[in-house]
C-alpha cells in the first residue's frame, strides 16, 4: 500500500495521453478531475476492507447477548466469546 501511495501522485501528474485514439481527456464526463476521481477510488477500495466496518458488516449480537449472526448463520451463547484475529490488519 505504500508503493501505491508513492507511485499514485507521479501517474497522476503526468501528462494525460490518449489511450487508445482521440484527444487527451483532462477531465472526466462528471467534471471531476482525473485526480480527483482517482483519490476517491484509492480512498473507496482501503476503506472496503479495513477490519472494523467489515466486521460491522459481518458480525451482530441480539439485544439479548445469547445469540451471535454471522452473515446468515446464527450460533447460540453460552460462555463469554473471545474474537481472536492475526495479521497486519488486526491493529486496525
């Protein structure tokens, strides 16, 4: 992720080319610039899977505490639960 934020603001500053055939496009059909566009599509792709939204995706407790949902199962508590996690991400 850090050569991606290294490589990210050079491919943005070079100058805009066709791709294929026609004119260089400076901007975007919306009116945003290509930058713009660009920092909200990084921004978007690492906020769809830091661990905390995604868990908040996943996981639910009923009110109650007796029963935890993950995704479509439901499992039935009877002792306390511990959530055990490893990887870079997990500090997150």
């Amino acid at each position: 992720m850090a050569a991606a934020l290294q490589v990210l603001p050079c491919l943005l500053r070079a100058p805009s080319r066709p791709l294929l055939w026609g004119p260089p496009v400076a901007r975007m059909t919306s009116g945003m610039a290509l930058a713009e566009q660009a920092r909200q599509l990084f921004d978007s792709a690492v906020g769809a899977v830091q661990p905390g939204p995604m868990l908040q995706r996943t996981l639910s407790l009923d009110p109650s505490g007796r029963q935890l949902k993950v995704r479509d199962r439901t499992f039935q508590l009877r002792e306390n639960l511990y959530l055990v996690g490893f990887g870079k991400a997990v500090l997150g």
